[in-house]
C-alpha cells in the first residue's frame, strides 16, 4: 500500500486517496483502512528474533524479556482444585477439618464440639483426608501428593479451602 501510494503520488503530483489506492491494488477501501490502521501501529516483530540490547551482546530475544511465570496461579489453580474436592466431603468432615487445621483445635476440642467421640473424631478426619486425596490424585493438573499429609502441609491445604 505504501509503494503503491508513493508511485501514484509521483504520477498524479499529490497524495492519492484511499478510493484511488484500493482501486490501484484492486483492494476493497476496507482493507486499505485496515492496511493503514496497522502500519500506524509500528512494525511488529517476533517475540522469537533475536537482537542485541544495550545490556545484552548475546543475541537474546525479545521473549527473554517479556513476561514472566506467575507463582501464584499455580497456587491459584491448587487451591481450586482443593476447594472442589472439599466439596465432596459431608458437612460433618468438613466441620471436623476446619475445627482441627483451620481452628487449630484437638481432637478432645473438636469432638466436644461436635458432640462425639474423640475415637470418632480420628476415624471421620482421617477418612476425609483420604477422599481429598482420592480426589486430588485423580486430577490431571495435580502436583503429585505424598502418602501421608503433614499437618502443615493439611492445615495449608484446608485454609485455602475456606
């Protein structure tokens, strides 16, 4: 479009419209309008082409530079994950795993509140922290799990799930 603009510019003694120009390249007035919108934009370049910067004599690229991985959607996409498996949990494990990892509370604490045994208390939380990890072990963008779960690790796992 351009070398065409500057070839008929030379023949008519002005610059050509942008009807003369489509008519030249045998182009609709659209794609000269959207042909001149993007020249105005700059003259892109691949992310990929290497070039040297003043910092840098090593041919870098421009990808080297723009960018970056945001730790924290991989904790974004963890707590998710974990938030729907600990949906599939009964409300009564649910309430036994807040009280005990997110409350910080004891067995004997716990099962006072929830009017049961501490004995039950165990069997209930350590069944539910199986089915989270029943769970989370059958999602594909999971990040492989030990076979058993510090409490650190749990009490992690469980706030990001409230």
């Amino acid at each position: 479009m351009d070398k065409a603009s500057e070839a008929m510019a030379s023949t008519l003694g002005r610059w050509p419209t942008m009807d003369e120009v489509a008519e030249y390249c045998e182009l609709t007035t659209q794609e000269i309008s959207d042909a001149a919108r993007l020249s105005r934009i700059g003259d892109p370049r691949s992310l990929d082409e290497s070039f040297e910067s003043h910092e840098s004599d090593d041919g870098s690229s421009l990808s080297d530079y723009v960018g970056y991985e945001d730790e924290g959607f991989n904790v974004s996409l963890d707590r998710l994950t974990l938030a729907t498996a600990f949906d599939t949990l009964l409300e009564r494990e649910k309430t036994i795993l807040r009280l005990r990892y997110y409350s910080s509370l004891s067995q004997r604490q716990t099962a006072e509140i929830v009017s049961i045994s501490q004995m039950h208390v165990s069997r209930l939380e350590r069944a539910a922290l199986n089915k989270l990890r029943l769970v989370l072990q059958h999602n594909p963008n999971r990040v492989p799990l030990p076979d058993r779960i510090s409490a650190v690790a749990k009490n992690k796992m469980l706030s990001a799930a409230s």
